[in-house]
C-alpha cells in the first residue's frame, strides 16, 4: 500500500467514526450547536455580520431550541423534542446567536447545505462538512506524524490518545473541529520533523497554513496558536533556532499569523457581540478562582477523555474514565523517565501554557460571564502535546525489545565488537550492526545464536518491540471504552436511562440515524484496530522476512565486519528496515 492509499485510509477512519458520532447525537446536541447553525445560515445567506441586535433571519428547523426538555434532564430522552424532519423550509422566524462575531470561515466552509436541504438532512449535511473538514486537517496530521502512514505502533497509539471528547465536539456544528483540526495537522509536521528530521529544511509552509486556519476558526484560536509555536520553538535544538532567526522561513511564519491576528481583531472589533451581556460580576481576589479550578479539577479530567453534548450531557462511565486515562499518563512516564532534558520540557511546558491561558480566559471572562471553563477549550493545545507524547513513548519504546522469556534491553546498550560478559547476552536480542561481532548467523534480519547461550538459535519472529506491544495495549483499552462510552452516550440521549440488557429493544427506541451512527461508529472502532493489528504483524517482517529464514543456523565463525567499521555518515541496517517502526532511508536523525 503507497502513502497515499496510508492516507486515504486515516482519514476515512476519521471521517466514518466522526459521522457515526453526529448520527448518534440528537439535534442541538452538540456544546452551543444551536447558536452555531444559526450563525452559519447568517453566513451562507448573506446576513452577516448582523445587524445591532444580532438579529438574523432563519428557516424554522435552523431554530431548533426544544433541546430544553431533555438537555437538563437525566431520565428524559431526546424523544421528548418534536422531530424536525416534516417542518416547513420556506417558514422564516427570528433567532439570534451568541456566536455572532465569530471568524466566519469555518461557517462559510461548512454552512451550505442549509442553503438547499431543510430538516434534519440539512443539519446533518452540516454535521457531515464539518466531520470532513477536522478529517481532512487531523488525518493528515496523524498521518505525517506516523512517517507517512508505515509506523503502525505511532499510528495506533496516536489515535488511541484522540480521545472520544475530541470526536465529540467535532461532530457537531462548532468551530473547534477547524480549530482542533488545524492544531492537530500542526503537530503532525511540527514533531515530525522534531522526532525525525532535525537536520532538514523545517516545513515552514504547511506549519503557516495550519497555524493560520487555527486563529481564523475562533476568537481565541489566536492564543492557542501563539502557544503551540512556542512550545514548538522550544523543542527545536538551539543551534538550529539560532539558525532559524537568521532565515527567511521563521519570519515569514510569523508575519502571516501577526496579519491573520489582526484580521480577527479586526472583526471583533467592528462586529462586536450584539446580545446583551449579563451584569458585570465580582472576581473577589484569586481565592474564588483557585476554589473554583481546584473544584473542577476531576470534572475537566472527564471532559477530557469522555464527553458527548454538552458539557453534562452523555459521559463514559467513570471507571473507564480512568482506565482510559492509562494511556496519556503511561505514555507521559515513559517520555519523563527516559526522554532527554528537552524531550522532558515540551509537555510541561504545554500543560503550563494550557494553565495559563485557562486561568487568563477565566480571570477575563469572570465579570462578563461568571465562573466558565471546559476543557475543550484547551484542546488545541492539549491534543498537539499529548500527540507530541505519544510518538515519542513509540520511538522509545520502539529501541527496547521483548525476548521470549519477557527480559528485555534498551536500545542504548548496544553491543560492538567482543563481548567480555556472554551470559549478560542471555534474553537479549541483537538486531543489525548490533548483532556483528556478537552472534553468529547468516542474517540479522533473520535468526542469531548468541554466544554463551549454547547452540539454540532464537527466530526472529519470536522477539517483540515494546512499542508494538504498548500500541496493542493502547488500542484495546481505547476501543473498550469507546464501546462502553457509544453505549452509555445512545442511552442518555435516546432511552434516558443507563444501562439496559435487552439490546435489541434498546437499538429499537431509537430513530435510524441513531442505529445507523452506533453502526458505522462501532465498525470504524472494530476495523481500525483489526487493520492496526494485521499490518503491525505482518510488518514484523523488519525482524525477519519470512519463517523460512528463521531456521536454525549451522556453527560458523562470527562475522568480521564489526559495526564499528561502517563508514561515516552511513546508517545501521536497523534504521534502514521497512516496517514497524521503521524509518525512512532520508531522514536525518534529530540531534541529541
């Protein structure tokens, strides 16, 4: 499979998981999703920006404001709501929107199909664009940070740290699928070339383009982007910052996200927010805000891995909260206790500006609108470092290997040239270069006998990479809570209640797009793991082509060409291997 069928593939993967997402959720389901519709309508039809009172008008199904009857209820479902489907499109009423100096790319990009559809097909048209459009930016992303697709173990661990909040609120009509979306394909060639490219030219280009479509999709999109170029400054080695300052690319980076600041100031400040605001309310000193975010603290956790709808609206059950929690934070120790100094500095410093910018949003926002924080608004920047984490903990754990017996070695003992302390060698694994002077055998790729262990030969097949298996692990737990996660969502929006046993009846009180969405939701889930599994195995090739090299080697005497003889500026065979892992023969190592 080339690089771009790699690519199709991811990005359909979001695309059909996304859409499942937004069949599952009822109209006006999503955070803010009316005053959102109603702003892309303004948008598409030539009303905007509205007029002093942010009036617009809008066709009766656009309006869809009869969430109320269940949004705050735990034991009433969406049914309560009157369908939309049958209301009249030529019907036009008055609506307004909080949402109505917002940056209208997003709405112009997404909002068409309000144009020419009516009812819930035109809202789920809108729905399905804006699914599209994260799937199209956070595919790519994901994809680049894989190295195109072949490293199979980053791939399934960077999707498993897409959390089911993330899908969440981009399937519905809100501005933060471009947001999110635009940070995630930032990340992707950002530590993509701080992972594996340190020596070539930094792909300024793409960078611009997302940095700017993020502080084009929100008010505050600006913040986020000014963060994540930060954060991605720091990771850069010095002297190739200090490279940086002197050349063309850095500048001209910045000087077209300093004018796309400004058109977003611009328009804040000509269009103002036209609904009127709440009266001004009291801060009271610092300790009412370190109370309040002290408080919050466990609520943003689960708003992190597992919200659907608004902010309390459909939740993963809190055990599967934390089980879910065990892939970031097994992901941040490995990269804390065996990353380097700077590789240790990237995710503290982003979990720093992510409370930063919280605490400055909130002490801002505190006297217009109260108390007011959810994580996704940090997302942007969350997903970009938790992303940044995840590859790295994979090319880490890609440098230690499993024996049979479940020992292991790192990657920095490698062994060249004769080895004083055979029985040192016992469990452990010598792949390429490290297997000169060290073992004897008519391949590394395909079986060694290691001295001092006798005359067994271990087949290559039997050995494992720890980011392969940490990639399996991760993928299990994520698709467990994502099954139990759709489950408990579909319920609270469609039955009330929480669990039930009798599944055919709970599949049967909901409408076809919600049974069609669960479909679609669980097949992606199921095929994509499946997929991951079937190509990690049978990239396993890296360690030996087939099971017909793996055969027991007759005594010999060992290799003469010790590692230490390669010439310089050429690479060991294990960086040159195809498959798990493997890195791509152009690619310069980043620097230490």
């Amino acid at each position: 499979m080339g690089k771009r069928g790699r690519w199709g593939l991811i990005v359909a993967w979001f695309l059909l998981l996304g859409t499942g997402i937004g069949l599952i959720v009822p109209a006006d389901g999503g955070p803010d999703e009316m005053a959102h519709q109603v702003y892309a309508y303004a948008v598409v039809s030539g009303q905007a920006p509205m007029d002093a009172k942010g009036t617009v008008e809008v066709p009766t199904y656009v309006k869809t404001d009869e969430s109320d009857c269940w949004r705050d209820s735990e034991v009433t479902s969406a049914l309560c709501a009157r369908q939309i489907e049958g209301r009249d499109s030529t019907t036009m009423v008055e609506a307004r929107s909080a949402a109505a100096n917002y940056p209208p790319l997003y709405y112009a990009i997404v909002g068409w199909p309000l144009l020419f559809l009516s009812g819930w097909p035109a809202l789920l048209g809108v729905r399905i664009l804006s699914v599209l459009l994260f799937s199209l930016l956070a595919g790519t992303g994901i994809w680049k940070l894989s190295r195109e697709g072949r490293d199979f173990p980053t791939l399934l661990l960077t999707l498993a740290v897409t959390t089911p909040s993330v899908f969440a609120i981009v399937a519905g009509v809100n501005p933060q699928a471009l947001e999110i979306g635009a940070s995630i394909l930032f990340a992707g060639y950002a530590w993509n070339w701080v992972l594996y490219r340190g020596q070539n030219r930094i792909p300024w280009p793409a960078l611009t383009f997302a940095a700017v479509l993020m502080i084009l999709s929100r008010s505050v999109g600006m913040l986020w982007a000014i963060a994540l170029s930060l954060v991605f400054l720091v990771a850069m080695p010095w002297p190739r910052l200090r490279q940086e300052l002197a050349r063309r690319g850095l500048w001209t980076y910045a000087g077209v996200c300093a004018l796309a600041c400004v058109a977003v100031l611009a328009w804040g400040l000509l269009f103002p927010q036209p609904l009127q605001e709440p009266e001004p309310q009291s801060i009271g000193g610092v300790g009412p805000i370190v109370h309040f975010m002290g408080n919050l603290l466990p609520e943003w956790v689960t708003q992190y891995v597992g919200v659907m709808g608004g902010a309390h609206t459909a939740r993963m059950p809190q055990p599967f909260v934390y089980l879910y929690l065990l892939i970031p934070l097994g992901l941040l120790w490995c990269v804390l206790v065996h990353g380097k100094w700077r590789q240790r500095l990237v995710p503290i410093l982003g979990i720093l500006c992510a409370g930063a910018l919280c605490l400055v949003i909130v002490i801002t926002l505190w006297p217009r609108t109260g108390p007011m924080w959810q994580t996704r608004y940090a997302m942007p920047l969350i997903m970009p470092v938790s992303l940044y984490v995840a590859a790295l903990a994979s090319k880490i754990y890609g440098r230690i290997r499993l024996a049979p017996s479940g020992t292991y070695r790192p990657d920095s003992s490698k062994v060249s040239g004769a080895i004083s302390d055979k029985s040192a060698l016992v469990g452990s694994e010598l792949v390429g270069s490290e297997a000169t002077g060290a073992a004897t055998g008519n391949s590394a790729r395909g079986s060694v006998t290691v001295a001092g262990v006798g005359s067994n030969t271990v087949p290559a097949l039997s050995w494992q990479r720890l980011d392969a298996v940490a990639a399996r692990f991760a993928g299990v737990v994520a698709v467990v809570c994502w099954l139990f996660f759709l489950r408990e969502s579909a319920a609270r929006f469609w039955q009330g209640a929480s669990w039930s046993l009798d599944v055919l009846s709970f599949l049967y009180s909901m409408p076809w797009s919600a049974r069609l969405g669960i479909t679609l939701a669980v097949a992606a889930l199921v095929a994509g793991l499946v997929l991951c599994f079937y190509l990690m195995r049978k990239s396993r090739g890296e360690f030996a082509p087939s099971t017909s090299d793996a055969e027991t080697l007759p005594k010999s005497e060992p290799d003469t060409q010790a590692a230490d003889t390669q010439e310089p500026g050429t690479q060991a065979a294990d960086t040159q291997e195809v498959g798990v892992g493997a890195r791509d023969p152009q690619e310069t190592p980043a620097e230490p």
